[in-house]
C-alpha cells in the first residue's frame, strides 16, 4: 500500500482505486528500432452494485480488461500503463460495464495527464517536435491531440446582406479588421490590415459579386 502510494505521488496519479502499482523497465520494436520504455503495470478497481442500465442492485464482479494507456513522460522516455480494469456484470438485465477512472479518456489510449501537459506546453510556445520529443509520444500525436477537435467555422462564397465591422489592436499592436453579419452575428472574416486598399481588394478576391 505504502509502495502503491509512493508510486502515484512519483506520477502524479491521483485515483485512490489504482493498486497493485509496480514499475519495471521494458522494450518495444518501433519499426525494427528497439526503444526502451518504463512500464506501470496497475490495477483499477472498486465496489459497483447499481447497475447503470436497468438501475437495480443486481451488479457483480466479472472478471478484468487489460487496457494499454500512455502517461506523461517525466523524461522523454514511453510511459506505458498496463491497467487491469474491473469489469462487472448485471444478473438482472445481463449489461456489462467497466471500472473507469478520471485519469482516463474512454476510447482513448492518452490519458487525461498527457493531453493537460500538451495543452500547458502548448501555451509555453514550445513546437510539436519538442513536445513530442519531451513527452516521449509522436509529434502527430500532439498534433491530433491540439487540434483533432477542433471544428473550424465554415465560410460562405457570399457576403451576408448586411455586414457590421469594425478594427481592434490584435497581437503585436497590428490592427485587424473584423466583420460579422448583422442578422446572425457570426463572424464573416478577420483582416489583419486595416487600409481600404486591402481590405478592398481582400473582399472583391474572396467573395463573388453575384446573387
Ligand atoms: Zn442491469
């Protein structure tokens, strides 16, 4: 217990259902390339009776999946977690289910503690190749994590009826032109010039003067 302990402090894991913690060294073949990694070899479990289904109090133990989840490196080294989860099963309506912790992503093999020390790094203006470097994981990898979710606006060929705009200061001091439509108040463009020169020729370039 003591040891389980010293162990998620060194990780900075905090879930008190995560026991049995041991940490050995390991290698894999990454495309013919031996690396070595440090695997965190755990388990993941706790009492459930209330079957998340049919609601009644009819969950048992089942037996355990073991799932391959990547921590954060400390070092530029793979940190892998081999975690034994409990599943559970309901002897009222016969659904499964399993163990989860907040440390994970369901249906991710990226922790929660990786993708947070992306998004801190990510502030620190350090590129995706260092990042990957440092935190021992592949620079697509960061790439999706940073920006897989990300939905970008989509734009219209076509100006809105009517148009609002204005200028601010954005980053260094440059000013930028921005304009929404005045219906919907999505934003239509940002311009990071703010002479009509531009801003004119900018509009009549992306926009069709048809309908
Ligand atoms: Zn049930």
């Amino acid at each position: 217990m003591f040891q389980d302990n010293s162990i998620l402090c060194a990780l900075n894991i905090k879930d008190n259902n995560i026991k049995n913690v041991s940490v050995c060294d390991s290698k894999i073949n990454n495309k013919g390339v031996i690396k070595h990694i440090k695997v965190v070899k755990a388990e993941l479990s706790y009492s459930l009776t209330r079957c998340p289904q049919c609601g009644k109090n009819t969950l048992v133990k089942n037996g355990k999946r073991i799932t391959n989840q990547r921590l954060a490196s400390f070092n530029g080294m793979e940190y892998h977690l081999i975690l034994k989860k409990q599943r559970f099963l309901c002897k009222n309506c016969g659904s499964t289910c399993g163990a989860h912790s907040d440390l994970l992503v369901k249906n991710h093999t990226m922790t929660k503690q990786i993708k947070n020390r992306i998004f801190d790094m990510s502030r620190e203006s350090f590129t995706l190749s260092s990042m990957a470097k440092l935190l021992g994981i592949s620079a697509s990898t960061v790439s999706r994590i940073l920006y897989g979710n990300t939905k970008l606006p989509e734009r219209s060929p076509y100006l809105p009826e009517n148009l609002c705009f204005d200028e601010f200061r954005s980053v260094k001091k440059v000013f930028t032109f921005i304009s929404i439509d005045a219906k919907t108040h999505h934003l239509i463009d940002l311009v990071h010039d703010r002479l009509s020169k531009t801003l004119i020729e900018h509009f009549i370039n992306k926009y069709s003067l048809k309908r």
